[in-house]
C-alpha cells in the first residue's frame, strides 16, 4: 500500500513535467516576429485621409447554422417550402463536398482565412478555401442588365463606403451554393448586403442582411467577427488534388448530416 | 490518469487550430462505428482537401489490411504543428478513428497515437463528427 503510495505521488510528480514536455513538442515552431507591412504585422497602419484599410488576413471560423448567429428580432424564419428543403437536405450533396465554391458569404464564414485587398475602385476577397475568390467593384457601376440569366457561384457583388462601414450588394448567386454549413438553401432571388466595419483595427464586426422571400419569410441579419491573422498567409488549397471523400458518400439527410 | 492527463495537456495545444473539412462526417462514417487500429505507417499524402495516411495492421491470424486514414487538411494541420514528416513510412502509430459506411477500408482518424506514445488530434473539426478532445 504504502509502495502504491509512494509510486502515486511519484507519477504526479512526473505528470506535469511530461504533459508539458509533450504538448512543448506539439507546438507549432516558434515563428519570428512577423517583418512586412502593417496588415501583415498588425501594427497601426499609416494614417491616410479616407475610409479604412481593410486589406489583411481574416478568420471567422465555419458558418455553422446561420440562424444561431442572427441579430436580436433579426431571427432566419423559413417559409414552408425553405423547411422542407432544410429537413430533407442531403449532407451528401453539399457543393462543398465536390470542391465547388461554397457562395459568396460561406467562403468568408470558413475555418480557412481569407485575405482582403482593397483599393478605392475595387476590392477582392481572396479565400484559402478551395482558393476561391471575390471581386467587388466600388467604382458606381451596378449589377449587369442579364445577371439573372447568368448567376455566378460567387454571385455579383458592387460596394460602396457609407462613412466608416464597407456596404457590399450581392446579387445574381448561383442557386447550388448553400448559405451555410448545416445546408440552408436559397432561391436566384437571393440578395445580400454585407456590411464590414473595423471594432478595432484587428477585429472585423461582419453583419449581413439575406433577403430571398423563396425560402426566408423575411430578411434576416446576422452578425460575425472576423480576426486578423497576424503573421499568417493564404497557404494551398487544391481541392481535387487528392480528393477521395466523393467516392464514399451515402445519402444523409437533414439532422443527420448537420455540422 | 498518466495518459487522461497527457492528452488534456496535448488537447490544449491542439485545440488553439481548428481544422476544416469539406465534407459532413456523417455523409461519409459512422460514429456508431469506432474502430482503433495499431500498424506501421505504409504511405504519407501531405495533401488538399485532406491529408491522408495508410496503415498496414496485422490481425490475429497474421493477415495484414491496409486502411486508409483521412485527417485534416494541410494548411489547417501545418498551422498546428503537423509536418509532412510527423508520420513518416515505417513508423507505428494508433488511430482512434470511425469506419466507413460503406464498408470499405477508410477511417476519418480523430486521435492519432505518434511513434513517441504522444496522442495528438489529428482530424477534422468541423465536420460535426464525435467530439473528441481538441476538436472545436
């Protein structure tokens, strides 16, 4: 007994000193202090006359079900035929899944980051994941004439600044995207209006408005926070490199696919 | 309690980066169909979407399987400390994983147990799989 003893408080002994060792070893290498420009250092950028720079790395994690993330009275209600689409979506079907881009809000919404590149005239949402990406053209034109008979998968987007917050309008997007992870659908008559605005000059408070009468009885907001990654990259993401998962899907509808 | 305590410590570590998949975890395993494996690392394909590793395990009357296990994608995996060597052909590790719903010879691998006995998580966190400690 006294043995067993002895041998316990020895092993407790040990236990920090290991556990620290090992997770010591599972870190990732130690970076040096990120050398470059501003947004890469997150350091103040330059005071310019202006709106400002959101040019940067950006994490917001998974869209997961958008309806958690809705504002207060801003709640995502679906209208009859919008819950039997989301009762009986197949998890198997997610575009997602066959490398296609996930729609113009979910590759923001990602666990990848994605960087923003800003100019006055035009600015691009570059994602990591399956290395997709957005132009937002913010020099007054409007949405083209014959959007509707050509939606894009990453719908069209034209923006413009009302005094600090960047307001981005998205329309004409390809009816196969799914809004978010847990597979909420939409009609070609969804109409987004994004708005970014900077809480801090490393935080990103990202509000969105999804306006489709099809499968939303009203317009519903919901609200993210994208961080800066700083000293972080765009790394590779060639999504049938080596793709493999197609091949082993079974129908998995609903509730039983959700992530 | 040595290894509940040191996969808490690993836990911690790994839980600082998530790692993303492309697919649901359900539309592919089956999370009533666990399956742990101990082999000898055959292959390493530091890969997009995933990456993915294949083991020779030997059952009892010495027939030898290979399974191929799928973990997170690279970039996600590279930000936590994953190197395309951390397995590498010849090493032995154990896999704590889901089988396949179609029966075939893929696992979605969620703790990996490296050639050092360090447990690590090494799968896919958003996929809405079995909990597992470091997953988000």
């Amino acid at each position: 007994m006294r043995y067993a003893a002895a041998l316990g408080l020895l092993l407790l002994a040990a236990i920090p000193a290991a556990a620290q060792r090992a997770a010591t070893d599972r870190k990732a290498p130690p970076k040096p202090k990120p050398q470059g420009a501003w947004w890469y250092t997150g350091e103040a950028p330059p005071a310019t006359p202006g709106p400002p720079d959101l040019t940067g790395v950006w994490l917001s994690g998974a869209s997961g079900d958008l309806s958690k993330f809705a504002l207060p009275g801003q709640e995502m209600i679906l209208t009859p035929l919008g819950k039997q689409r989301y009762d009986n979506v197949d998890h198997a079907k997610d575009p997602d899944t066959y490398c296609l881009p996930q729609g113009p809000g979910r590759q923001l919404m990602s666990i990848h980051p994605t960087m923003i590149l800003q100019r006055p005239d035009v600015i691009a949402f570059l994602s990591e994941t399956q290395h997709i990406f957005r132009i937002v053209y913010m020099d007054g034109r409007d949405h083209p004439e014959d959007l509707a008979d050509y939606p894009e998968w990453t719908g069209n987007s034209i923006g413009k600044w009302e005094k600090d917050t960047l307001v981005v309008d998205t329309r004409g997007i390809n009816e196969r995207t799914w809004i978010d992870t847990s597979g909420h659908e939409h009609s070609q008559d969804l109409h987004m209006v994004e708005r970014f605005h900077l809480a801090d000059r490393n935080t990103l408070e990202y509000i969105t408005t999804y306006e489709d009468r099809v499968f939303f009885v009203k317009p519903f907001t919901i609200k993210r926070i994208f961080k800066r990654q700083i000293g972080d990259r765009i790394m590779d993401y060639a999504c049938m490199e080596n793709e493999k998962d197609i091949k082993n899907l079974m129908p998995t509808i609903g509730e039983n696919g959700r992530r | 309690m040595r290894n509940r305590l040191l996969t808490a410590g690993l836990g911690l570590v790994c839980a600082a980066a998530p790692i993303l998949a492309h697919h649901s975890f359900a539309a592919e395993y089956d999370s009533t169909k666990p399956i742990v494996i101990t082999g000898t690392v055959t292959k390493m394909e530091w890969m997009n979407p995933h990456i993915y590793y294949y083991v020779d395990v030997k059952d009892q009357e010495g027939k030898v399987t290979n399974f191929a296990v799928e973990g997170g994608t690279p970039g996600s995996l590279y930000r936590q400390g994953w190197r395309k060597d951390s397995l590498k052909v010849g090493d032995t590790v154990t896999v704590d994983g889901f089988k396949a719903k179609n029966g075939s010879n893929y696992i979605n691998g969620r703790k990996v147990t490296l050639p050092d006995g360090r447990r690590v998580f090494g799968g896919s966190s958003d996929d809405g799989g079995p909990a597992t400690e470091g997953k988000q």
